[in-house]
C-alpha cells in the first residue's frame, strides 16, 4: 500500500542554520524502504504556532496521510511539539506513542522522558518522533507495521476489515 508521508523537523538550531537536519533524511529513508511516498518534508523552529500551523495545513489538504514530526518532544522548556499536535489533534492514538515508549525503555531509560504523542486531524495520522535520527527511526520501525492498516481505516477502505481477526 502506499503511504503518502510528510516529515516535519522542529529544531530551533537547525532552523537558525546551525545544525544540518540529521532526522528528517534518516525518516525519508526508512520511508522510501517501507515503499512509502514522501510528498513534503520542512523545518519550522521550536515555536507553538510555527508547529501548528504546518501540520495543520499539510493534514487538511488531504495531500498526506501520515505526518511525521522530528523533535521538540522532551522537557526542555522549548519542546513545544506534543502541545501543538495536540492543539491540531481531532482524536487521539495514544497506543502508538504507548508502543513506542515502551519499545524504547527496552534501549534506553530517557524514553520515560518522551512527551510524544499520536492522533488523527481529518484523513491524517500525527506520530511525534525524537529529535535523533536513531532515536527517530527506532521509534517510527515499532509502529510501522501496523501503519498501513491505520491508513486502510482511515481512507475507510473497504479492506481494512480483513486486517480484523474474527
């Protein structure tokens, strides 16, 4: 099946130029190996408005369907992405971040400090990713398996119901 993917990075240093966007190519990579089709990729600084208005944008277009945020989910005090998703969010998906935080204690006890979150805004899957390209695609591999059905579901194809045991 083929997803339609936007990857967003929330970095207030990348933005300014100061660091080169490590996450956002490592997640365009392990797209195109799942056959997944990265439509737009961007970069918007740590900033609430900045962050809402873009996934925001690229949900209701119906352009996408799944949106991958990079960054901005710990406890720095500018970590701003799970707040802007949520403000964005029309349902939420909390067993993927679930799922991905509890594969994540499995490396590293820092998982318990993720502040990600997951959900849905018209016909598009929001999943927050960390900010390292590791870190990033370790967490987008735990859920990708079940990422097609998410997407069957929320197109409302007819053959989502054959991912459903009886």
């Amino acid at each position: 099946m083929e997803i339609r993917v936007a990857i967003l990075t929330i970095s207030d240093r990348s933005a300014r130029g100061e660091r080169p966007d490590a996450s956002g190519p490592a997640l365009a990579q392990f797209a195109a190996q799942q056959g997944w089709q990265v439509t737009q990729s961007g970069l918007v600084p740590d900033d609430l408005q900045a962050i809402q208005d873009t996934l925001a944008a690229w949900a209701d277009s119906g352009s996408v369907d799944l949106i991958l945020t990079t960054g901005g989910t710990g406890f720095s005090p500018r970590d701003n992405t799970p707040e802007a998703t949520q403000a964005v969010l029309q349902r939420p998906a909390p067993g993927l971040a679930e799922a991905m935080r509890q594969a994540s204690l499995q490396i590293t006890p820092h998982a318990m400090l993720s502040r990600a979150v997951a959900g849905i805004r018209r016909q598009a899957l929001i999943v927050n990713l960390p900010g390292s390209p590791g870190g990033a695609v370790e967490n987008l591999a735990v859920i990708a398996p079940v990422l097609p059905h998410a997407v069957q579901l929320l197109r409302q194809d007819p053959a989502a119901e054959f991912g459903h045991r009886p």
